[in-house]
C-alpha cells in the first residue's frame, strides 16, 4: 500500500481540485476581478487541471490574453479542452491569427477544435476562410454546419446555404431557425413558412424569426395572426411585430399594440420612439419618453435623433444639456446626432464642445465621426478647421471626399473642389452619385459651364455612374445661372427621365434671376402640377410680375394660393451669441426681446448706407405698395436683423454668422457688402443655397449666385 502512495505524496500536479476554488475562479472573472480570480488560483495547494484551465479563461475573459498564454505556457499538464479554450480565448479577444496559430500546432484536435475555428472565422466576417477550414475537418456534426450555416447566411449567401441546410442528415432548432431567417431575409418568405411548419419543436426565436420575415417583406397582417397564437412572446417578438407595422406607416396598430403590452421594456419604448419619429410623429414619441421611469443611452439617443431628424434643432440641442445635467453617459449616437444639429443651426460653439468631448471620449480617431465633423466644420464657416480634420485622416473614405467637395461648393470655391475632385481620382478613389453632384454644384456656383459640361458627359462613360435626375438638376441650375436659358430648357427636354420639381425649380430660379418671364410661367405651370402645394412657384412669378408692374397679376397668384391654402415660408434668421441662438422672422410679428436696440441699429445702419449711396432696390418687395414701405419692408428682412444684432453683440474681429432657411434676397445681398465694408467686419452669411462671405464690400461669391 505504501508503495503505491509514494509517488502520489511527490507529484506536483494533482488531479483531485477543490471545486469551490474553481467555481469561485470562473464567478471573480465573470465579475472582471481577475486580481480575485488570481489570490484564488494561487491558494490552491494542489491544482488540478481544471484550475489552470479556470485561471486562463479568466485571464482571456478579461482582455488579457498575454498573461493567459504566460499561464498556459507554464501549465505542468495539458489536455485537448486546455487546446480548445486558447482558441476560443483569442477567438474571444479577435486574435484570429494567434488562434489559428494555435490550432495549427495542436497535438490533436477533435470536432470542438474545428467548430470552434470556424466559428472564429465568421465572426470575424472572414466566411471564406471559414467554409475552406469546414470542408477540411475530418468529422462534422450539426453544430459546425449550423455555424457554417450561420456564416454563408451572414454574406447574403443565400443559395449555398440552402444547398448545405439541404445536406444536413441532423437539423436542430437552431439550424431551422438559422434557415428560416436566411430566407426570409432574401425575401423567400413561403420556402421559410415550410420549414416553420415543418419543425418539430420551435422555440421563442424561431417564431419571432418567422414574425419578423413577415413583417420585413411587407406581409404585416400574416405576421400579426402568427403573432397573435404565438405561445410565449419576449420583448424580442414584441419589437418585430412593431417594428412591422412601423416600417408599414401604420403607426395606430404599432400604437395600440404597445399599449397592450402588459410589460414595456426599455428596448420596445425605444422602438416606438424611432418608429414614430420616422413617421413625423415627434409629440407623440416625446410622450413615450417622458413616461419612461427608466431611460437608458439609447432612449436619450433616439429621442435626440427624432428632434434632429424632424427639424427641432433648438429642441435636440436643450434635451442634449437635459442629458448630461442628468449624468448620463455620452454615447456615440447622441453626439453624432447633436454634430448634425450643430451644423443645420451653424452653431460653431456648441460644435467645438462636441468635437472635445468626442476627443474626451476617444471617438475622434473613428472614420464614422470624420465625415459629421468635416460638415459641421464647413456649415460654421470654419473651413480652415474643417480641412485639417479631413488631412488627419489617412487613408480617406468617400463620404470624407464627398464632405469636402460639397463644402467647398457650398462656399463658392469651385477651383477648389475641382482640384479635390481630381486629386481623389487620382489616388483610385472611385466616386458615386454624391460626388457629382458635389462637384457639379461646385461649377455652377462659380460659374464654371465649360468644366461642368465635360464632367457631365464623362460621367456614364469614364467614371461608369449613370446621371440622374440630381445631376441634371445640377446642370440645368449650371445653364441658367449662366444665362444659358434655352440650352437649359433643351436639356429638360432631352432627358431620358421626367423633369422632377428640383429641375423646374432649378430653371424657375433661373429665369427669375434673368427676367425670363416666357420661361418662367412654363417653369411655374410644371411646379404648380407637380407640388401644389408649395408656395416656392408662387413667390417666385409673383417676384416677376411685380418686378413688371404686373400688380393684378400678383393679386391673382395671391388669391389662387388662398385658395388653394398654399402658405408660404416665412423668412427667418439666426445667429448664435453667447452660446446661443437668436432667432429673427422678416417684419415684426415675433419680435426678439432686444427687438427696440436691434431697429435704433437698423436705423443708423440705414443712415450710414443712405450716405455711402446705397439706394433701396423695391423690386423685391412682392406687395402694391409705396416706395416708403417698400424700404421698411426691406430694412426689416431677417437676415438684416441678424446682421444688426450681430453688430451689438459681439466682440470687434469676431465674424458675424448668420444663417437664413431661404435665399437670401437681392437687395440685402447688396445692403450686407456694403455693411461689411463700414464696419469693417467680416459677415459670413449661409442662406438655403449656399455660403456669401462679405469682406470689404465684396462678397466671394462675385455677386454670382
């Protein structure tokens, strides 16, 4: 007997383990406290080889995957799960390479070590590699051809993966399910609908995959008669069937079948608040919201993007504040959100807060971030700032091309995109649709016909992208800005598509700013047809008729738009001060709280001009009325009186911005270069079209626009 314990009493490696060790090892890394999980392993007297199997995993389950090759490496004794869990812990931490290193050199490998290689491969979106590695092993059960399954499904491969699901002599509920979603996803909802109810056992997944096939292709009412003799519904299968009815625009059902849900989870109130706010329905997702006990980063994130999405800028930006006052954490989505509020409002300094914290919270090196950033830049005005954001970058994607291009478009610097344009070609950067029409914008801005023509016609044939119906609007706006009127309206006519009501409104535009009145009216009846309810064509011809006198003529087009309950947008301004932003309508029906300071400055402003010789120009005053009013109408347009405000708030060598949501109309371009120039300001002036920077009585736009 002696003889046979003593070489037990002199191994140092111990087959006999302590299982509360081992489970209290396994519970310290599920709670991140390797430390813990470490004291715990090195009190063990006698480990086995589930201790050291233990103590690496933890280490791999924390992000430390040196320190758990250093422990493999020192492991007294190994066995085949100790192999597998290497593989699976650089698996893990998306060390793919080191995990086929180590499955190379395995010893010997079973159908775990296979499946759990492959696995790793599609995770990692190398499908390839994975299915060569799956056609090599040596056995295959239905878990390595569900994960194969998984992996053709994931790259849209369709086809294949029904040939192999076909093969398959075992398919379990996962593999079922992993099929049903494959087709459904190609659109093959009927082949799907067979194996459902082929199955001999489903399981929660499995109808909401059934549910959700349904409710993606736009078979809503079968989804919901699934849904309804569903046995067991989770938040999962509630979320499909809303999101089904949401993605159709019926938001009553999407509504109705929230509220009757017996318990609302955070995930499904925060689909309700996206679906609604795509639909428009910003009151009522704003309600979900408040109603919210408990909010979590996403319900502050869609909440923000459904003010953003819609056109409450002010609204997303004081819900951002309401937000971090309440210690929320910055999330990524939140901040690209409030990014794009920044750059629709052109508020420069709240940007500048943005920018930092995403420095703060390391997302500035994120491409995703770059292309917001470069807008937001561009849209303030700032474009120094905005290129060297572009130039931090290397290599660049399109959207960082494209950002940059339509930025010096939007700003009249159409040498400059050209050289962008071309400098991106040459680096085999291949443009698309958003290019051209980037580029194209460019040369119509700066009066570029002849290079805006070549680029046109290089388009299908050089640069393989089909024009459409964008690029001819582009085109038509490059012929008509230039006078090129008939030439425009020959390419109306010649376009292998119907004129849409960007095209019209681009030779509308045209033909207002070239007293065409022959073509106007043509241009005015096509808009009148195609959107009868935009005031756009209106204001417009009525602009030329009073121009000519034509007053019956303007009271007609008034009373066809009273009739027709056609209103028209009002002008509006705004400029931020103090971290904030002002807003100003044309006229005084809303007046600003400082509105008597900003008239006694339009007063002396007045005066300056009148004496520096500028004449009021009544032409782009619409109403029959007097010359005198017609000045007082002018001097009380909203980008005046931003302008004005401007001037009394902030500092001397401080740009005045000012952004208006139309374009900015004639006179005042002419009043602002002069304003400009007397104070010896720099006024940078972003109207519906694109950026007027005045400096010293000039406007870089050449008074082309």
């Amino acid at each position: 007997m002696r003889h046979y314990l003593l070489p037990l009493q002199c191994r140092k490696y111990c087959s006999s383990v302590p299982l509360s060790a081992n489970a209290q090892i396994a519970q310290c890394a599920r709670l991140g406290q390797i430390m813990e999980a470490r004291r715990t392993f090195d009190g063990i007297p006698c480990k086995s080889i589930v201790s050291w199997n233990s103590i690496v995993a933890a280490y791999f389950q924390n992000s430390q995957p040196n320190e758990a090759q250093k422990l493999f490496d020192q492991m007294p004794e190994r066995n085949l799960v100790s192999w597998n869990g290497l593989i699976s812990g650089y698996i893990r931490n998306g060390m793919i390479e080191e995990a086929r290193n180590v499955f190379d050199k395995m010893p010997e490998k079973n159908v775990v070590s296979w499946t759990t290689m492959v696995r790793g491969y599609v995770k990692e979106g190398l499908v390839s590699e994975a299915e060569t590695l799956f056609w090599q092993m040596p056995e295959k059960n239905v878990v390595s051809e569900t994960v194969m399954l998984g992996g053709l499904i994931q790259e849209g491969r369709v086809e294949e993966a029904w040939r192999l699901y076909s093969a398959m002599t075992v398919k379990d509920v996962v593999a079922r399910t992993s099929m049903i979603r494959g087709l459904c996803e190609a659109g093959r909802v009927d082949e799907a609908r067979g194996i459902f109810d082929d199955m001999p056992r489903r399981n929660v997944f499995s109808w909401t995959s059934m549910i959700s096939g349904y409710a993606h292709n736009g078979k809503v009412d079968i989804a919901r008669k699934l849904f309804e003799v569903m046995p067991q519904k989770n938040e999962v299968s509630w979320t499909a069937m809303l999101m089904g009815y949401i993605y159709s625009g019926r938001l009553e059902e999407a509504s109705q079948l929230f509220d009757a849900m017996p318990i609302k989870p955070i995930s499904v109130c925060n689909t309700m608040i996206v679906g609604l706010s795509q639909n428009g329905e910003v009151k009522r997702a704003r309600r979900i919201f408040d109603s919210m006990m408990e909010k979590d980063d996403a319900t502050w994130s869609a909440m923000i993007k459904a003010y953003e999405r819609n056109g409450f800028d002010l609204k997303a930006l004081d819900l951002f504040g309401v937000m971090q006052t309440q210690g929320m954490s910055l999330n990524f989505a939140s901040l690209i959100s409030v990014l794009t509020v920044c750059a629709n409002l052109a508020s420069l300094e709240y940007g500048r807060q943005i920018h930092a914290q995403l420095l703060r919270c390391s997302f500035d090196s994120d491409v995703y971030v770059s292309s917001p950033l470069i807008t937001m830049y561009m849209k303030c005005g700032q474009l120094v700032r905005a290129k060297k954001v572009f130039e931090r970058f290397s290599p660049k994607d399109l959207v960082m091309w494209n950002s940059m291009i339509t930025g010096y478009a939007q700003h009249g610097l159409g040498q400059e995109a050209l050289q962008l344009f071309h400098e991106m070609c040459s680096l085999g950067v291949a443009p698309d649709d958003v290019t051209f029409i980037g580029v194209l914008s460019a040369c119509s801005y700066t009066g570029k016909v002849k290079e805006g023509k070549e680029i046109f016609e290089a388009m299908e044939s050089k640069y393989q992208v089909e024009p459409k119906i964008g690029h001819y609007a582009c085109m038509v706006d490059l012929l008509g800005r230039a006078a090129r009127l008939s030439e425009a309206m020959d390419l109306i006519n010649n376009m292998p598509v119907e004129a849409d009501a960007i095209v019209w409104g681009s030779l509308m535009g045209a033909c207002t700013k070239h007293m065409n009145l022959d073509l106007a009216e043509i241009a005015a009846k096509k808009l009148l047809k195609l959107e009868p309810q935009n005031s756009g064509p209106f204001v417009l011809l009525s602009n030329i008729f009073a121009s000519k006198g034509k007053w019956g003529d303007v009271a007609k087009l008034r009373k066809d738009m009273r009739s027709g309950k056609v209103k028209k947008s009002p002008g509006c301004s705004w400029i931020e001060v103090e971290k904030r932003v002002h807003m100003f309508t044309g006229g005084e029906s809303t007046p600003h709280p400082e509105h008597q300071l900003i008239v006694k400055m339009l007063e002396k402003l007045g005066a300056a001009l009148g004496e520096a010789g500028y004449m009021p120009d009544g032409s782009f005053v619409l109403h029959d009325v007097d010359e005198e009013d017609k000045v007082r109408s002018l001097v009380h347009h909203s980008e005046r009186m931003a302008v004005a405000y401007g001037l009394l708030k902030l500092p001397e060598g401080t740009p005045i911005r000012v952004m208006k949501n139309l374009r900015v109309c004639g006179d005042c371009h002419s009043a602002i270069k002069l304003i400009a120039k007397l104070t010896g300001r720099e006024i940078i002036l972003r109207d519906a079209n694109r950026f007027h920077h005045f400096r010293d009585g000039i406007c870089s736009c050449g008074d082309y626009w």
